[in-house]
C-alpha cells in the first residue's frame, strides 16, 4: 500500500493573527479557518497536509530541509518573508518538488517594497489576491502539479517489454 503522499503549508510571520491584524485587507479568517480549509481541499485530492508556522526565519528553513525527500511539495505564505527571506529562497532552491508562493492579498497591488518577492524565482508559482479562496487554489495547483510530475515519470520509463512503441 502506497503512503498518503503529504503536502506542507508553510506560513510566515504574523499569520498567526489573521481574523485580528488587517482584517480590511486580510480577511476575518484565522490561519486555524485557511488550515483547515485547505486539508480538507487536499484530503479530497487524497493529500495528507502538514502546517508549520512560524515568525521566526530558521524555523522554517528547518521545515523546508526536513521536507526534503518525504513531501510532494510545498504551498507557502512566506508574509513579510517574501520580500528579504534569502535563507527560505535557498531552503527552497534546495527542494526537489513544486512550490506555490501563497499570498491573501496582492502584494503587486500594495506598496511598492511589496513587490519584491525573493520566493517567487524558487516557486513554480504564485497565487495572490483571492482572500481564503486563495489557499483552496495553492492546494489545487500543487496537486496538479504533484500529479503530473508523477505522469512524466510513468511515461518517461519508456514503452513496456513487448508492447508496441
């Protein structure tokens, strides 16, 4: 029997106040609200989802290494991170999966030391501006990717002994 495959959502710092800090531009949610709203969009696409936040830098360098060769991929909201985070850009670099950069507003939108993201050139993509509705599509294109990752393997192995090619 095959393991659940797993995919790990990353949040930044700050997002521990979400329903709190900004409302007017993050939303009422709270992360617990995104979290489970997004296990439940990966459990449907028979995903396993983990969740580590942090305000603190290492801690999620430490996730991204300790995802190394054990998760599909990898859904992240780096926050304030996005824009100055070299260490979670490398962390990143060094994964061998897809990445979506996950942000609830549009950080192109806002002020102009928003729209730099260090994240993005490691990322397979972004999803920004959608409020909430953003951590169903991050979950939904990570598995598409996952998925056709996987498809490339099987058709990679070249025709079946005997079969025609």
């Amino acid at each position: 029997m095959n393991p659940v495959p797993t995919i790990l959502l990353l949040s930044g710092p700050n997002l521990n106040l979400l329903g709190q800090r900004q409302p007017e531009i993050y939303g009422q949610a709270t992360l617990a609200d995104h979290v489970r709203r997004a296990s439940a969009v990966a459990a449907e696409a028979g995903y396993a989802l983990e969740h580590v936040q942090s305000n603190t830098e290492a801690d999620l360098v430490d996730a991204i290494h300790a995802a190394r060769g054990r998760v599909a991929g990898i859904v992240i909201n780096p926050g304030a991170f996005t824009h100055y985070a070299w260490a979670i850009h490398d962390a990143l670099a060094a994964f061998d999966g897809p990445i979506v950069e996950l942000h609830l507003s549009n950080p192109r939108g806002r002020d102009a030391w928003r729209h730099t993201s260090v994240v993005a050139p490691v990322a397979t993509g972004t999803i920004a501006g959608f409020g909430g509705e953003g951590y169903d599509l991050s979950i939904r294109a990570l598995v598409g990717l996952c998925q056709a990752a996987a498809g490339e393997q099987i058709e990679d192995r070249g025709p079946e002994p005997g079969g025609a090619s």
